[in-house]
C-alpha cells in the first residue's frame, strides 16, 4: 500500500498522534508530515497545530535542552523561550555553535538586550535557515534595537515578526515568500512589498491608527503575492493599500472599522485585475448611536469578484446580499462558491427559508453554510425556522434547559481548560470551588428531572455536546461524581435517540456551537443521528485539555482554502 492509498480516517488518526507526541523531535519535528505528498499536505490542513509544534527550550528551565550528541546532518528545528542576557549564555553558546544546522528558529518571549548578541555571533552563519520566528518580550517598549542576524540567510523564505515595540530589522525581504508581522510600526512590511519581491502570503496586524509612513512606493505590480490578510484600522488599510497592484492575489481577508474599507477593496481589485477565490471582509465598527443597527451593502464588492468565489465571510449584511449569496435562483448566486460563512444580526433573515433549502435547476447550491448569531436565543430561533417550523413540528425548548447547557460549557471551561496542562490532578480540584460545584450539580440535576418528548429537543438544546464532554473529564473525581452522572444521563439519551438504522427525522442544519448553526453535505439531508454523533466526534477531537480554536485567523484561512486554485 502507498502513502496515497491509506484511507483518510487511518491518516486523521496518525496525525493526531503525531499532534500528541510528548516530546517532538529536533530533526524530525511533527510538521515535516505535510511534506509527504500533497495528499498528505491537504489533510495536514485540518490540523494547523501541527505546523507550530517544536521542540521547547527554555533556558535553566524545566523544558527540554538542546541534545548534546545529535551526529546526523538534518537541519534543526527547535523554539527557544525567554531568550535574555541573564538566563540565556550556556545555552545560547551551545545552540549558535551549531547554527550552521538551523532550519527553523522560533525565539519567543525575546529580550531586547539581545538582539545585537544574535546579530554579532549568527550573520553569516545560518546557511540553512529556512523559517524564522520572532517575538519580542511585551513589555519592551520603544525603541528595542538592530537586529540584522539573518540578513544574510539564502534559505529563508518564512518570516514571522511579533512586537509591541519598534525595531530596525534587516533581513532579505525580496526572497521572502511567507510574511507575518504583528506590530504597532511597519517594521518590514514596507521592504516586502516591492515589484522584486518573491512574496506569496503576506499578513499584518497592526492596532495603530496612524497610517503606515512609507518610505519608497512600489513602482510596479506586486507579481507573485497570492494571499493577503489584513488586520488594520481603517487610515493605515487606506496608505497600504492605495498604491498596491496585486494581478495575482486570489485570497483577500480584511478586519477593519470602517464600512468605507469596502471601496478600497473595490480599487484594489479593480487596479490588480485579481479574480478572488476567497474573500473575508470583517468590519467592526466603532460603538455610537449612529453606528448601532447599521448594515452595509456589499452586493457591488460582490459583482466586482465575479463567479470565481469559492469561499466567502461576511458580517453586517443588509437582507437583500444575504438573499442573493444563498438563493440559487436569484440571477446573482454565485455558482462556484463553496463556503459562506455569514454574522447576521438576528433570526430575522431566515423568515424566508426557502432560498436557503432550495438548489438551482441543476442542482447547484452553496456546500457550506455557517450562519453565526449574537446569542443563543436568535440561534436557537434562527434554528426552528430551519429545520422545524417549515415542517409543521412542535418543539419546544424551556429557557430553563438552555441555561442548564450553558451552565455545563462554562464551568468545563472555566475548570478544566486552563488548568488541565499547568495542575495538578489534586490542585485542579482545589480550584474546583464549591460555588462553581453547585452550579453544575444544579444544572444536571436540572437536567436529570427534564422529561425530553423529542430528539430534536436535544440538538435544539446541545444538550449531548457538554454532557460528552463531562462524562470523559477529570472533574468526575470530585464529590459531586458530575462524570458518573453524566454518563447516566447520556444513556438515557441514547434510548430517546433514533439509531443510525432506523430513518429517524432528516435534518440539514446543527449547531456548531451556542451561537452557530451549520449545514453540511449534498441537498440530501442526513439523520439527526447521524448529525448528533458527528457533534459528538468533534467534541472528542477537541477535548484534549486545549482551549477551543479561536476565530477565524490565518491559520484557518490557510487550512480552509489551501486547495483552491
């Protein structure tokens, strides 16, 4: 069997364990698996953890040391944390002794004093060098020095740049294709924009209102930049974005404050003659009676992409773009998209469902719907409409059990999530409070005297998601025995639950989360099941003692549209 012919549950499972290694490897850390095959590449993609997991060094410390007998040629991989004059000699003379065998460098909580250390004993000396990570100590503010340790690196192509504080970096930009930078200053991303430039991906994250001063204007098209994701108020997007031509860029994500980024974009296409695959465009407005309740009409910006959309993110939709992006027979769908995620501001835009359950006429419809709420009320309503009230079904939901489920993922939260890598077993259950105990013996002893009369009470309440979660949690050896209970009341469930032979009510939307809905798959609806158990598997892939994903950042943009052309 080749590496392409293993069925893809068989290759999730090896990259979780891979994912869950105690101890990655210097010369072979976990992602050096996506460079298999693009196969393997593609599904490496679900997994952006897999890219930052390295092998830590932290100085005097508890973590692991550099090994002192590594005979083998490979380039080394590795991230070195607190990285100061007063903790750092030892082990800094040992690992830029073996400079010459870097391949990817994270320096993470860097102290200023230094960066001329790095400059002095590493120019010239990392031949290797491919990927580069630096982040700056937060409290260094100001001016924090030159660092030109890897101005003269010919392998590096992979830059990230972290810093509250301003430092001249100098390091070879033009051969750059990967670019990271989260500053309050414009410490490289000048340098990287040049008609020259090797860039492909570009990010930059920055909360200064001050617009960007550039120094030098590119006097010609940017040829090769692909994906570009920006993070800035609304003056500095105006000064970075304005002289920009970019005929190659296909991904396009924007968080800003100002409805009038909107325009910009529009020029920016427009100048660049770009066909956007993936367009994200978040607009967080700034709080004001004139702002509150206010929409923005996205429909021109949606004509300028054309059909070439695949995936699409948007909030502050007006209804009449929000029934043109999902309705197959509005003469402006967009045939090829295949992801829409969408920020409505209530359940009132699904008083007309049908747009959202109907296909073209040869079977076209959007693959993946995200509709995201700003409470679980309007998600449970938006909810109901969906998949209930276009049925003529009667199911009731009693607020009381809906506060019992919240109640259930805040206190697993609060309790096991921060906790469960830093404590101890007997310390996590000191901070086990007996105010957050009763909370939870309240809520499932809420739980245990609820008759359910419906399934479909059960997905509608997300219910089975923090009772999975319990029932498999170390807080079950506490007094109150919440894992015992909850493993009762998941039988009891079970029993309710339509089996996966039986044809049991159709749905084509669950909840994701307490203020998500999603819909899945082809126009055949699936069971609701089928539904509850692929909820139940994605709480098991992510109750392993981390936080939950964040929101959609550039890790999830890479991972969601790596494939797309």
């Amino acid at each position: 069997m080749g590496f392409n012919d293993i069925p893809n549950e068989i290759l999730e499972q090896i990259l979780r364990l891979t994912i869950d290694l105690p101890s990655p490897s210097f010369l072979n850390p976990p992602c050096h698996i996506a460079e298999v095959s693009r196969l393997w590449h593609a599904q490496s993609l679900n997994f952006p953890e897999i890219r930052s997991i390295l092998p830590l060094i932290t100085p005097h410390g508890t973590r692991r040391s550099l090994p002192i007998s590594l005979q083998v040629e490979s380039p080394l991989c590795f991230a070195i944390c607190n990285f100061s004059p007063l903790t750092a000699r030892g082990d800094y003379e040992m690992l830029s002794g073996r400079s010459k065998r870097w391949g990817h460098a994270e320096f993470l909580s860097l102290h200023p004093d230094v960066l001329r250390a790095l400059s002095v004993h590493l120019i010239n000396k990392v031949p290797l060098l491919h990927t580069v990570k630096l982040r700056l100590m937060d409290e260094a503010k100001g001016y924090a020095g030159y660092l030109y340790a890897f101005e003269n690196a010919p392998a590096l192509r992979r830059m990230e740049v972290e810093s509250r504080c301003n430092i001249f970096l100098k390091a070879p930009f033009a051969q750059l294709e990967e670019y990271l930078e989260r500053s309050s200053a414009a410490i490289g991303i000048v340098q990287v924009l040049t008609p020259d430039s090797q860039i492909r991906t570009l990010s930059y994250y920055s909360d200064n209102p001050i617009p960007i001063v550039t120094t030098r204007q590119p006097h010609g098209p940017i040829p090769h930049l692909h994906t570009l994701n920006l993070q800035l108020q609304y003056t500095a997007l105006v000064t970075l974005l304005s002289p920009l031509s970019l005929p190659a860029l296909r991904r396009l994500r924007v968080v800003s404050d100002s409805a009038d980024a909107l325009d910009n974009i529009r020029s920016l296409i427009s100048r660049s003659g770009s066909r956007l695959t993936t367009l994200s465009l978040l607009i967080h407005l700034p709080e004001s009676l004139s702002n509150r309740g206010k929409l923005i009409d996205h429909i021109p910006l949606l004509r300028d992409c054309g059909p070439s959309l695949h995936n699409l993110e948007l909030n502050l939709l007006r209804y009449a773009a929000f029934q043109e992006i999902v309705d197959p027979s509005n003469p402006d769908f967009i045939p090829h998209l295949r992801e829409f995620i969408a920020y409505l501001p209530d359940s009132s835009y699904l008083d007309s469902v049908s747009p959202l359950s109907s296909t073209s006429r040869d079977g076209q419809r959007v693959g993946f719907v995200r509709l995201i709420f700003p409470s679980a009320a309007e998600r449970l309503s938006a909810h109901k409409q969906l998949e209930i009230a276009q049925r003529g079904i009667s199911c009731d939901v009693p607020p009381g059990l809906l506060e019992a489920v919240r109640t259930l993922e805040e206190e697993w939260n609060k309790h096991t999530w921060p906790q469960k890598k830093v404590f101890s077993m007997g310390r996590l259950l000191r901070t086990f409070s007996d105010k957050g105990g009763k909370k939870l013996d309240d809520a499932l002893s809420y739980i245990e005297s609820f008759m359910f009369k419906s399934p479909l009470q059960i997905m509608l309440s997300r219910v089975y998601s923090p009772l999975y979660l319990l029932s498999d949690s170390d807080i079950g050896e506490s007094h109150l025995r919440i894992a015992e209970r909850a493993k009762a009341l998941l039988l009891k469930l079970e029993a309710i639950l339509p089996t996966d032979d039986s044809v049991g009510p159709l749905i084509q939307w669950r909840t994701e989360d307490e203020f998500a809905l999603i819909r899945t798959g082809l126009p055949t609806p699936a069971s609701l099941a089928s539904l509850i158990n692929a909820e139940r598997s994605h709480h098991r892939s992510s109750s392993d003692g981390s936080p939950p994903n964040p929101p959609w950042g550039f890790a999830n943009l890479e991972r969601r549209v790596g494939g797309d052309s």
